[in-house]
C-alpha cells in the first residue's frame, strides 16, 4: 500500500507540481487577471510589444523566418502596429508540414509534438513549447473563474481524445484525488452508455461540465427521455468547445441542467482563442493572441465583417504560429462587453460541426470516433467522411506522400472496427476538398438520421 503511494507521488504529483511550476502558469493566471480589466489601448499596446518581440526573436532564431523576412524584407523592428503583419504571408497547414524542422527556434527547449485534426479535417503535426502551454492554461484557467468555479471544483469532463482514453487509468487517479475531475469516454453514445453517464453525472454532482455541446446536449436529452431531472444537482455551468455551439443545444443543456452555458474557441493548434463571460461577450485572449479576419482573398476586413480567422500567438516563440489559418469564420465584435472587461470580442464564430454516426448494431458515436482513424496518418492530407448509410460509409481522402494501398486497407480495417465488420467501406481519393457553400468544413457528414445540428442553423 506504501509502495503505492510513493509511486502515485513519485510518479505523478510531484512531477506534475514540478511541470507547473517551470510552466509558471499562476503568475501568468494573476497578470492576465489583471490584464482583462485595462482599457483597450493599453491592451493593444501589451499586444503589439509582444508581437514585436516575438518578430524579432523569429528573425534571429528560427530559420524558416529568417529566410523569409529576408526575402520579402521585412524588418521587424520597423514596424508600427499589428496591423504591419498583413506584409507576412499567411502560414497555413502545408507551410507547416513542408517545414516542420525550420520552424523550430535554434534556442527551443522541451518541445512537445502535437497533432491534431485542425479544423479543416487535414490532419497537422506541430510542436508546442513549454511557454506556450503555461500561457494556454493559465487563459483557460482565467475563463474558468469568469464562472465562478476554478481548477478543483467537482466536474464532469466529457471528451474523446485517444490519449486521454488510453492514460486513463492515470488520469482517473490524479483527477479524482486533486482535480475531482471525472472523465466521461464521449466516443460511444449507446442508450446503456448514455444511462450510465447520467447516473455519473448524478453521482458526482459536479459544479461543471465540460465537454462537446453535442455530446451534453444528447447526455441532457436522455436523461430527460428517461424522466429524470438534472437540475437538482447544483451545476453552475457546463463550458461547451470544439465543435460549433447551436442555440438549440445551448438551451437544451440550460434547461435540462439548471446551468448557464459558456461558449469557449480555440484549439491545440491555433490556442486558446476566445472565450464567453457571464455577460455574454467572447473575449478574446488579447494579452496573447492577435486575431485578424480575412477575405477570401486573404486581405484583412474591417471590425464588424465576416472571414476567416487567422492567428498569430504571442507565445510561440518555440514553433512560432505568425498568420496562421485556422478555416474558421468569424467577426470582430465592435461593441463593448456589459462585464466591463477591454479584452475585444468575436461573434458569428461558425467553427466545425461534426455529426454523430450509427454503427451497424444502433450504437451512436460521435464523428470523432471515426475521425481518429484516419487524422494520425501522415499519407493523408486532408480527408471527409460521409456515412451513407448503416450499411455503407464513404471516406474521401486527398492523399499525401505514402499513400497506397496498405493505407487504404488499415482505413478500412479502422472503420470497420468502429462502424461494425461488414459495413462496406468504400475510399475515393481527389485532389482537394472544397467547403460546404457555407464556407464552413464538416468533415464528419452522416445521413443516418442521429444528427443533433439542424441543417438550417447557419
Ligand atoms: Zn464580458
């Protein structure tokens, strides 16, 4: 039993105290919660030092930069406001894949390889430094207070990332002892599945959840097909993210959990954006993140028009992410926030959508399900997957360098593993996958019927 203990310390707290210590994430916490209260001047002034600085650094450390700046002759000591950054081209995810090494800063520590599906379906390897995740958490751990519960309230996470699931032994441990935190696996949504995460959810009587809000809007759903009440249990408020919010799902998950519900965007990749407060503003994370919004044309729009979202982190001087496209739509929002914060404000954000699907035997899964399959292959580019029906599923793939046949044969073997063997899989490759006339991506379209976002909801 000592032994035990020693190990759990050993091997998991102390490292962890230890990893947020050197990422410095309550200093960080403290000076953006100040920071959230300036005048926007003053914000913006924070923000073009930083970026000036992060330029600068680029310049002398990081080679695929170097070599830019140098051609185009861009001087970043020159340059007078943020705006100066519509002189750089955007970076968008194949300058990442075709410059992965060139990226790194010469002075980079601690670099931690990501990958993620992106928002456009193509999958994306990158690296994080330790500066960088400091800053991430400590935005989120920020938007979490806005709500009036923080880090170590009881809470109910429901989320499908594979490393979570295959860790999560571990993760169960540490969470349940220091974070009281519980992870629901979001995956399968079969009605025995879906019973059992109620009775969870009851169980642990969280102050809030976490989680996809198509995943909380089908757990909400059931409980209430099953006649039981959710708002008994004190939920103060369920933080919806990566996936489009619906106004639908929104007053689903309020009704049914008493609670209200906080819209947070962002990602691995581009960071932690922006996030809602209880007045109803999404604030941008402005201390560390410059937001523009792009024509198609890729030329900045004024506040208050639609277009692409591109990113540029203030806190990537490891793997720097300077314009860069995330294939999300948005606007910058003129109007001040009723809260009172500087922090500026994004609205219209039509993020992915992704659709449940039905194995053959009636289980519904979320899209991710199916997604994990194919976003960890380097031999594919980008990819949609359009389930047809129970009996036949579609995978459109844009190959990239490796790809054949032994490809196609484990996609297949992976789907089949998710949908159910026998269901026909049938893989078509092309050049390019356009999106839907909405300009949004959904790389996860099934025409099975257990869609919970409305077709009309754009
Ligand atoms: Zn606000």
């Amino acid at each position: 039993m000592s032994d035990l203990y020693t190990a759990f310390v050993s091997k998991l707290l102390f490292p962890a105290q230890e990893r947020l210590k050197r990422h410095d994430t309550v200093r960080l916490r403290r000076l953006l919660e100040e920071s959230q209260w300036w005048v926007r001047a003053r914000i913006e002034r924070l923000q073009f030092e930083r970026l000036q600085a992060l330029l600068v650094h680029a310049q002398a450390h990081v080679p695929y930069y170097r070599e830019l700046f140098g051609r185009i002759g861009f001087d970043p000591r020159k340059i007078e406001s943020a705006s100066d950054l519509a002189r750089l081209p955007f970076l968008g995810k194949a300058d990442i894949r075709a410059n992965l090494e060139a990226l790194k800063s010469d002075d980079a520590r601690d670099l931690a390889r990501f990958n993620t599906g992106g928002s456009s379906g193509e999958p994306l390897i990158f690296f994080i430094g330790a500066e960088r995740v400091s800053h991430d958490v400590a935005a989120k751990w920020r938007a979490t207070r806005w709500w009036d519960v923080d880090i170590g309230d009881p809470e109910i996470v429901v989320w499908g990332s594979p490393i979570e699931l295959g860790a999560q032994d571990h993760i169960r441990h540490w969470r349940d002892g220091l974070m009281r935190t519980e992870l629901l696996p979001a995956f399968e949504m079969s009605e025995s599945k879906l019973d059992a995460f109620v009775e969870r959810i009851r169980k642990r009587r969280p102050k809030m959840l976490f989680g996809y809000p198509s995943a909380l809007s089908l757990i909400a759903r059931h409980a209430v097909s099953r006649g039981q009440r959710m708002d008994d249990l004190g939920v103060k408020v369920a933080f919806c993210t990566s996936e489009r919010l619906y106004d639908d799902q929104r007053s689903t998950i309020e009704r049914i959990f008493g609670c209200r519900v906080a819209n947070g965007y962002g990602g691995r990749d581009a960071g932690f954006i922006a996030h809602q407060c209880p007045s109803g503003g999404m604030h941008l994370t402005a201390e560390d993140i410059v937001v523009e919004i792009v024509d198609p044309q890729g030329k900045p729009l004024p506040v208050g028009e639609t277009g692409e979202i591109v990113v540029t982190h203030l806190a990537t001087r490891d793997f720097p992410f300077i314009r860069y496209r995330t294939g999300d739509v948005a606007a910058l929002d003129p109007a001040p926030c009723a809260c009172g914060r500087g922090l500026p404000l994004l609205k219209d954000i039509q993020g992915r959508t992704t659709d449940f699907v039905v194995a053959r035997d009636g289980t519904v899964m979320h899209g991710l399900a199916l997604i994990y399959v194919v976003r960890d292959l380097p031999q594919v580019a980008a990819f949609r997957i359009v389930q047809e029906s129970l009996e036949l599923t579609r995978i459109i793939v844009v190959p990239a360098e490796g790809y054949g046949p032994e490809i196609e044969d484990r996609i297949r073997q992976g789907m089949a593993n998710r949908l159910g063997q026998g269901v026909r899989i049938e893989i078509e490759t092309t050049a390019e996958i356009p999106p839907e006339k909405s300009g949004k991506y959904r790389y996860v379209m099934s025409h099975v019927g257990a869609r919970e976002q409305p077709e009309c909801a754009t």
